[in-house]
C-alpha cells in the first residue's frame, strides 16, 4: 500500500508498505481521507522531538521510520463486532487501556498505557490502517467524507471547551483564532449560551471567528488587552482561553481574567514562558490545561457538529494527493495555512 512514512527533518517519504495486519479488536479501514496538524508540522520543522524514530516508544515499542497520520476516517474493509463492512467510521487515534486509575476515572486521554496512532506507532496517512475498534465512531448519515476529516480535531476543541467549566451567561476571551482556536470556540459555543470575543492579527481568521458565532474580534497588538476589557467589561472575563502559544499571552490571559476567574492554557509555546505568580495567587486564579480528547466523551459529538453546522466549510482549506504532503506541511510549518488539510490515498 501507499503510505506517507516520516524518518526526519524534512524528510517524509511517500513509499510502498505492507499492509497491516488486523489485531483482535481492530478494524482494518481503506483510508479516505487523512489530515495533519500542528505537531506533524513541527515534526517536520525540527523533528523528531516526539516521533519515536530514534528511540523505541516506551508503550508501543515503536522505533525507526513510522506512517504519519492521527486524524483519519475510513471504510470498514475487516472488523470483528461493533462495525460491518463498507461503514464509513472516524478514528479517534488515541488508544487506552481501560484499567489504569486514569481510565477508571474517565480520563483515558490520561491512561497510564496511552499510545497515539501516528505519533507513537504507524498511524492513518495510508491506504489502509488497523484501528482498535474502541477508538472509531460511525459517520452520520449524510456527512461528507471531508467535513467527517475534521472531526479528530475538533474533539479535541470541545473536549478543551469541557475543561474550561464553561456555563451560560459566561464571558469568554479566546487568544488566537487559527484552526484549532476555531475547534475550540466551536466547541464552547456548543456547551453554552456565552458571549466570545476572539484576539488574533487582522485578517481572514478574525473574520471566520465571526462568522462561527463570536460575538466581537480584536486586533492582536500591545492595545489587545485593553480593547479587550474595555469592551467586556473592566472585571475581566470569567474564562481566558490562550490558544496561541505565543510569548507573553498567558501573561495576556492573566491581565483579561476577572479575580476568582479560570485560565485555560491550551496553546504550547516554543520556550519557557515567565507568568506574574504573584497576581495568580493574590487573585485566586484557577489555570487549567488540556491534552487530547476524551473517545468515548468527545467524538461522536464532534461528528455531529459537523453534521449540523457549517463549521467544517468554515475550516476546511482543500484536499490533496499524498504527493502534495512536504508542500502543505511545510506551508503549516511557517504559518501559511488558514485552514485544515487533508489528503486522499486514492488521489494520484
């Protein structure tokens, strides 16, 4: 089979591969559509940091080149008993194991055996791939195969939007308004009646945060924090999202969140980031993070979104040839993409 197979910096390979073999528990899937994010960017930027290609995983005992590929949905070629052959299912990538402390308690995006497809083992860029069938959920019934490419992430945006507690009547600043910032925004405007206001550089992703339902858009720049209260308010906001990354935005976060307040840091910045401890402590700031997503709780309604609005024509850019992949990831990798991408095995 065709696959998109990662060895290093710069160096993604479209190659032939043995198909893979089905485990019990697994569905073997054709692929049809396969997408990329942030973390393959950086891979691909200056990598391997996190790809086990010069280490053996400590879970999947993975090591050497590896297939790309985390956010993926397929048709069902072989399964076992959840799926018959020929549904179109989407995969959630992560894998637990159901029996540590953190499964027990729900968090099996915290399980003790976590292993991720295509981070830490051969994953979705391929014609084909072997998924347990625990961590696929069936597409709705009318939902294009490209909008159901978008679900992986945005489970990821609403289980971020779970973490924050947000409830009605809530007042909520999102730093960033790239694609994940998107999920996320969707995801909160999902879980509650809130009025967003989204701060990131003038342009097209500022006008989609208006069109997915924030209720204003700031210019990012050294007035964003004070055009922020000023327009919510001098108390601040009860949530501050920080999805950027950037330097010095979770000191942002902090100057926009009211006392007694909750930060959610969701963006991963590429140094050390001083914060102003003091503030936190004096005004009993909570700071939450997020990692992944919770299958069983965020999939399936991250499917459904997409089956009922018209957030994944707002976040699509295109779709693409494998042999496109080293162009569009290094457009990701320097921040030239709007947008989610996404490829077809079957494209030539």
């Amino acid at each position: 089979m065709k696959a998109a197979v990662y060895y290093g910096d710069h160096d993604v390979r479209i190659e032939d591969r043995p198909l893979p073999v089905r485990k019990p528990g697994e569905a073997l899937l054709r692929i049809v559509r396969s997408g990329m994010c942030g973390t393959d960017a950086t891979e691909w930027k200056a990598g391997p940091l996190t790809f086990p290609i010069d280490r053996v995983h400590p879970v999947t005992g993975h090591t050497g080149p590896m297939i790309l590929g985390h956010e993926f949905i397929g048709e069902v070629v072989e399964a076992d008993t959840l799926f018959a052959v020929g549904d179109l299912v989407a995969s959630g990538a992560g894998v637990w194991c159901g029996e540590c402390v953190r499964c027990l308690e729900g968090r099996t995006n915290l399980c003790l055996n976590y292993y991720t497809l295509g981070l830490n083992i051969d994953g979705g860029m391929a014609e084909f791939a072997s998924v347990p069938e625990k961590a696929l959920v069936a597409v709705p019934e009318g939902l294009s195969a490209d909008l159901a490419g978008l679900s992986q992430p945005l489970a990821v945006g609403l289980h971020a939007a779970r973490r924050t507690g947000v409830v009605d009547g809530d007042t909520v600043v999102i730093i960033g308004a790239g694609a994940i910032a998107s999920f996320v925004l969707a995801g909160i405007l999902s879980l509650a009646d809130v009025d967003v206001t989204v701060i990131d550089f003038p342009g097209s992703r500022l006008d989609r945060a208006l069109r997915i339902g924030a209720a204003r858009v700031i210019p990012a720049g050294a007035d964003a924090v004070s055009a922020a209260l000023a327009a919510i308010g001098a108390r601040g906001a009860d949530i501050v999202i920080e999805a950027s990354g950037a330097p010095g935005q979770l000191n942002n976060a902090l100057a926009m969140v009211r006392t007694g307040g909750t930060i959610l840091q969701v963006g991963l910045p590429a140094k050390e980031q001083s914060v102003d401890i003091h503030s936190l402590v004096m005004r009993e700031i909570t700071v939450r993070t997020t990692l992944a997503h919770v299958c069983d709780a965020d999939l399936a309604p991250a499917l459904e979104i997409l089956a009922t609005t018209n957030l994944g024509d707002e976040l699509l850019d295109s779709v693409h040839p494998f042999g496109d992949l080293a162009d569009q990831l290094e457009l990701l990798a320097t921040g030239r993409l709007e947008g989610k991408v996404l490829f077809d095995p079957q494209l030539a």
